[in-house]
C-alpha cells in the first residue's frame, strides 16, 4: 500500500487525509500542536467546497452548526452607528444564502472524526528535513527519528515548514496585504444577541469585529490594524497582544472592555493578512495544498474553501487509475489555478471592504469537480 504523510492536522491536512485514504493511501498527519487546535474565528464554506461537505457524508452536520447571526452593525472608531444590515454580514454575505458560515474548530472536529482509527495522527512534532529520491521522500522529525513515504503533503498553513524545505524560504512567496489580525475568545459581557457589530477608525485604520458564539454565551473578537510588514516574534504573544493593545488605544465603543479582556486570553491568534502566491505547489513528491501553496487571506474570505476544494482535487488526481503522482500533480495544477487566482482576487480588488457578491459567486463556484481529464 502506498503511504502520505500530511504536515497539518487543520482543514486542509484533515481534509486531504480523508480522501487521501480513500483513495487508498495509508496516511500519517503531523502536527505540531499537542492536539487539534480550538479557537479561531468563523469560517464559510461556499460553492462547490459545501458539495466537497456533502461527498464526504458531512452537509447535514456541517448546515446544523452553521451560526444563526441576526445582521450586523457598523461603527466609526468612537462608537457611532453608520449603518445597519438585517440581510447580510461582512463576515458571511447574504444571510439567506446556501453558503454556511461556522466555527472553525466545530469544522474540524468533524473532519477528525471523520478520519477517527483511520489515519495515524502524530501531534507535538514537526518535519526538520526532506530528501527525495526515485523511490520515495526521507522524512526526518523534530523529535527525532526518520520514516520514509511516498509522498508527502504539505497543509500546514501560511508558514509552512513544507514550503521552506521543499521550495524555499517564506519571504519568497509571501505578499503582505497591508494588515495585521488578532482573534480571541471572551465572555459575551456586551449581551449580544446573535448580532455581529463592527467598528473602524478611518484615520488609523485600526478596528475590528465581536459576534457572540455558543448560544451567545462567548464572543470572539477580532481585533487588527493597518502596517506595513512588521519584525516581531511568532511565538511571543505577549508581545503581539501589546502591539494590538498600542494601535487600538484611544478607540471608544467597548474596545477598552476588549482589550482589557485580550491581556487574560489564553486562546489567541496573530497574524499578518498576506497571500502566498507561487508559480508551482509541486515539486517531486511533494506537493501543498491550501494556505501554505495558495493562501488567499481571511479577506477573502475563501480560506477554507480553497483548502476543502484542494484537498479534494488533488486527491481525486492522485487516486485515478493507473496515473502516477507526476501526472496527478499535473492535473492538480492545472485545474486548481484558475479557481486559485478568482479567489485570491476577492482580497485585493476591494481592500476596503467584502468584495461584490457577483465576483464571490464567480469565485466560489470557478472550478468543476468532476472531470475526465
């Protein structure tokens, strides 16, 4: 039996497991967290990835967790109402639309069900090295010990370990958006009442999102501001919450409250909004699917959809009869990249805001998952 292994236990690697093994793989996901990651924000599945949801026995589920927001407000940075919207979120677009807006870790709760005593997950590790050959890829771990595959996937996100050994270092692919992102869980100490309120300063450009969670008992805040690319440790959070904290001083509304709240947050993301743009996710037999190949950015607000659809192409590619993995990855080239370059587009052609909803339905639905070629 040919084996995968997988580096990324999120969306994209539990995604790609799934249909990895079942076209037949025996598959291994490494991850560096001690077990699946919580928190995050909400996530939308959209267009052709809810039938990616379907085909794996997981719509029903997937539509029963959807959130159940209201509308949403708009504020300037002192905490005036600009407007309104009963019919749509910035977030999820249209309210009565099939798309369906989520947690992201109640999503990846059922993909890891989903792979349950099927795939081997190995948590707190890491890839160090890659060294291929005809026969295979020699991979080596972080906690020691070597095990060899025949091919190895990299999902492991915008900061891919897989990325740099394989293609080279970060700095190559990356393509910063102007923006920096924290998100963080809190008690729902505003009251919402399954309404989104969103805030901005336009002088600054510091702002951000709250919406209530979990039968409105939590919020997860979404705080960022506008920068140019900044030097700063990935790993030293406290240092990345005093970094919001100075941007966000001095705006009205509740954003004292939330920031006060973000200093005790032990659930907390921070990240530059950029893409990953790259002439080729293949090299060998190695391949990257979602954002460490493709990274669109949550502006987009494709993300996820991009890697639920990719993990499926390019499985489906891979799991063709009598194909090797040099014409899979192909194929998996050619018919990811247009659908690719639609959806990244969403984040740049209008950076002020969601972009039009005729561009997000061309996006969301530019790639066929059938097909014969």
């Amino acid at each position: 039996m040919r084996n995968a292994l997988i580096s990324g236990a999120g969306v994209a690697g539990a995604a790609t497991a799934y249909w990895l093994r079942r076209a037949g793989y025996a598959v291994t996901v490494v991850e560096r967290a001690s077990g699946p990651r919580t928190g995050g924000q909400a996530v939308d599945v959209r267009g052709v990835a809810l039938e990616v949801m379907d085909r794996m026995g997981l719509g029903e589920r997937m539509r029963a967790a959807r959130t159940t927001m209201r509308g949403m407000a708009m504020l300037d940075g002192a905490g005036v109402e600009l407007f309104r919207s009963e019919d749509h979120t910035f977030s999820s677009g249209r309210l009565d639309s099939e798309d369906v807006e989520l947690l992201r870790e109640d999503l990846l709760a059922m993909l890891h069900e989903a792979n349950a005593n099927r795939v081997e997950y190995v948590f707190d590790d890491s890839i160090s090295a890659l060294a291929q050959d005809e026969h295979g890829v020699r991979v080596e771990f972080e906690r020691g010990g070597f095990r060899t595959f025949d091919l190895v996937i990299g999902a492991d996100g915008m900061h891919s370990t897989v990325r740099r050994l394989a293609f080279g270092p970060e700095r190559e692919f990356i393509r910063h958006l102007g923006m920096y992102l924290s998100i963080f869980p809190m008690p729902n100490i505003l009251g919402l009442d399954n309404w989104q309120v969103w805030f901005t300063d336009q002088a600054s450009g510091a702002g951000g999102a709250v919406y209530p969670v979990r039968d409105n008992t939590e919020l997860r805040v979404n705080l960022g501001f506008r920068s140019e690319p900044l030097t700063y440790d990935y790993q030293d959070t406290a240092q990345q919450k005093r970094l919001i904290a100075e941007q966000l001083a001095g705006l009205g509304w509740e954003v004292p409250k939330l920031l006060a709240a973000m200093a005790d947050a032990h659930v907390f993301y921070f990240d530059a909004m950029a893409q990953i743009q790259m002439d080729r996710w293949t090299t060998g037999r190695v391949a990257l699917v979602g954002d460490a190949g493709y990274c669109a950015s949550v502006m987009s607000g494709q993300g996820t959809s991009l890697a639920l659809v990719g993990a499926y192409v390019l499985t489906q590619e891979l799991g063709r009869p009598n194909t090797d993995h040099r014409a899979a990855f192909a194929a998996y080239e050619h018919r990811m990249r247009p659908f690719v370059t639609l959806n990244q587009a969403l984040a740049t052609e209008n950076p002020e805001g969601p972009a039009p909803e005729d561009s997000v339905n061309r996006a969301k639905n530019g790639i066929a998952l059938d097909t014969n070629t």
